[in-house]
C-alpha cells in the first residue's frame, strides 16, 4: 500500500464522517456551466453542516483542508439555493491547486472530517492506490459519492439479508469461489425483489450495478462471519496481523475483478448472446469476452469484422493499456469499466487507439460533455452484438 493510500486510509477511519467520489467532468468546469468546486450530493449533507440548507436562499461554511498530507486551503462548503439552482459544492482552494484539473477527471476524491471546522482531503490518481482503498474499506466503485461505511455492516433490505443469512448458515468453506459468490448473491437479489427475465433485458445496466451491490453486501457478511471473532482478540504479533490484514485485502481486489466477469456474463447469458470467456488468443493472451467464440476467432476464413472484443476492468484510468495486443484480429477494443470520470485527454487517447469505452448508463454524466455520445452504455453493446448475431 502506498504512502498517500496509507494516509488517506487513515484519516478516514480515525474521521467523525468521510466521502469519496470520483472526480467528474462537471467538477472540473469542464461541462460548459459555471459551476466550480466538488460537488457534494444531497445523501452526504452531515459532512458538509448540521442541518440542510433551505431553497431559497444560499448558505456557507469555512473550512481548513489538509491536502495529501502536505498542504493546507481555506475552503468553503456552500449550498446554492437560489434561482434554479439547488446543490452543495466545495470551493476555494486557492490559485494553483493542483487536483481540478482536466487530468484529474477519473481519480478519487477523499474528505475526511476530524474535528469542528478541520478536514483532510486526498486524491487519489492511479488504479492500484484506488483499488487499494476500495479494498481497505470494502467498497465498490458504484459504492461512491455518498458518505463511508467504516464498520463494514450490511444495510440490504429485510429480505435480502434473510437469504444472505440462510446462505451463511450453509457456508461450509471460509470464502465460496467467485462465480458462486457471485451466483448466490445475484440470485438473492433477483428473488428478494422478484426480478424478471423481462428487466433485466428492458434495464441491464441497472440489473448489473444491483447484483454487484449485492454481491458486496453478502461479501462483507462472509468476512464478518470468518472474522468477526478473530479481530476480537488479541494478536500474537505484528507479523500475524500484517498476514492477516494482507489476506483479506488480496482476497477483496481479487474477487472485485471477477465479480464484474461473472455478472457480466450473466447478462449475456439472458440476452442469449454468443460469447466465451477468457479465449487464448495470441502469445497465449485471455481476453475476457470474445463474441461469438475461441472457434470463430481462430478460423482465418471468418469475417473479422463480425469478431467482438470486450474487456473488463473496475477502474481503467492507466489500465485501458493492457488490452490493446490481447486479440490482434479486432481492431477495436471495447472496455467495460465502473470507473466514474475520465479526462478528455485520456479518452482522446483511448479513441485514437481504437479502444471503446462502455459504461453503465447512470455514470454517463460523470464523463466529459463532448464525449458522452462516444461512449456506450451496457445496452448499447449489446445492441451491437445482437446486430451481429442476428
């Protein structure tokens, strides 16, 4: 784990209240409005002033951040409302603050409140330091821009829980395999609010964050449940807690990736696509979904432009390269990722090595204005794939 990973995690769990989000297009004045600063959702009010704002009039409050454990502003949490507007940002930061910024669309943005009127905020560039904090606090990329859950409890519905619950009380293994894991949780989530085979073809996108909040949720009770007694005692010696604080870590980034190949698949499964997973391509490269198949690929006499590549990554901010010599008989490459926010640069980047960026539809907005009609949503794919194979 890194320094500023070691730093952020920290602030946060010694905080009265933190908040993360990634860093949006529209934070970084990069929609064509006149909005500046962070922008702050309603859902995380308590770490912004003790009671809401009133429409109608405007409200504020100053604040000392230390940045990255280096650098400190005088900022301002304000809610806007007057006229049409009706929101909470932070603002004042200072000239030359260095992390609002084009470049800094996609990375993560931490606040931390630890005492009356002092914060601590970080920004968190690279995919490990970002899949490192999801990993410290058991969160989901989809699991943001809303207040930390510190204590890893379970907030599903009533009859969720109940089926997460009989499913625990079965478990006869420390951690069930991904694909069962992600199997069990989805088919509580599809029972508990009677999800039909019709929604989820009306609404993948939706159906697909649903299952992986889910599978998070049920995650976080198997690791209650393994270890829940165990951090209860005292440990023998640092070296026994580092061991096993690095395994539950390795296991959360593990499972994470996984997680999103198996719900993913799930989908395709009820669209009754042509798909196969992890096909060995070249130099014995395993792209994650080649459409329609190993065969078809591999056949020279195949029309390759009926040939469909899709990768997929939680975050992508640096990794998007991995995937560009994984199947050099598609030329473009599309990318399905949870990231919320990339920079204009990159994404030019990205197009100009024909790589395609998928997305559930609700992150759209969190991704610059001009690019928006460039990228597609899990449905739009799909769409694409049908054509194909129709």
């Amino acid at each position: 784990m890194s320094d500023i990973v070691s730093f952020a995690v920290e602030s946060v769990n010694k905080s009265l209240t933190s908040f993360c989000k990634f860093v949006s297009a529209n934070d970084a004045g990069k929609t064509g409005g006149h909005q500046e600063g962070f922008y702050i959702p309603k859902n995380s009010i308590p770490l912004m002033f003790d009671v809401p704002g009133v429409k109608g009039s405007n409200k504020e409050r100053f604040v000392t951040i230390k940045w990255q454990n280096d650098f400190e502003t005088n900022s301002r949490f304000i809610y806007y409302g007057q006229g049409t507007r009706n929101e909470y940002r932070l603002t004042r930061f200072g000239r030359g603050f260095p992390f609002l910024t084009d470049n800094n669309v996609g990375d993560l943005f931490i606040l931390s409140h630890l005492s009356e009127d002092y914060y601590e905020g970080f920004v968190l560039q690279s995919d490990e330091d970002i899949e490192e904090f999801f990993a410290a606090f058991n969160i989901s990329p989809n699991e943001t821009n809303r207040l930390i859950e510190k204590h890893n409890t379970v907030t599903a519905k009533d009859n969720l829980l109940a089926c997460f619950e009989r499913y625990l009380s079965q478990l006869n293994v420390d951690f069930p395999s991904t694909i069962e894991l992600a199997s069990c949780a989805r088919d509580c989530y599809n029972k508990s609010f009677h999800v039909k085979l019709s929604q989820i073809i009306a609404n993948p996108d939706i159906e697909l964050l649903n299952w992986l909040n889910s599978e998070y949720q049920l995650f976080k009770a198997i690791e209650n449940k393994c270890y829940g007694e165990r951090i209860k005692t005292p440990f023998l010696s640092v070296e026994e807690l580092v061991i096993l604080a690095n395994t539950i870590l390795n296991r959360r980034k593990s499972r994470a990736g996984k997680s999103l190949e198996h719900h993913l698949a799930e989908v395709f499964n009820n669209f009754n696509l042509q798909y196969q997973s992890q096909v060995i391509t070249e130099e014995a490269k395993r792209p994650d979904f080649i459409f329609p198949d190993f065969e078809s690929y591999h056949n020279s006499q195949y029309n390759s432009d009926n040939l469909i590549f899709l990768a997929a990554k939680t975050t992508c901010k640096d990794r998007w390269r991995q995937i560009l010599n994984e199947a050099d008989r598609i030329k473009i490459k599309y990318l399905f990722t949870l990231q919320q926010g990339i920079s204009a640069n990159q994404l030019t980047e990205m197009y100009k090595y024909d790589v395609r960026l998928v997305v559930p539809k609700p992150y759209l907005e969190s991704f610059p204005m001009e690019f928006r009609d460039r990228i597609y949503t899990l449905n739009k794919f799909i769409a694409i794939v049908k054509e194909i194979q129709d």
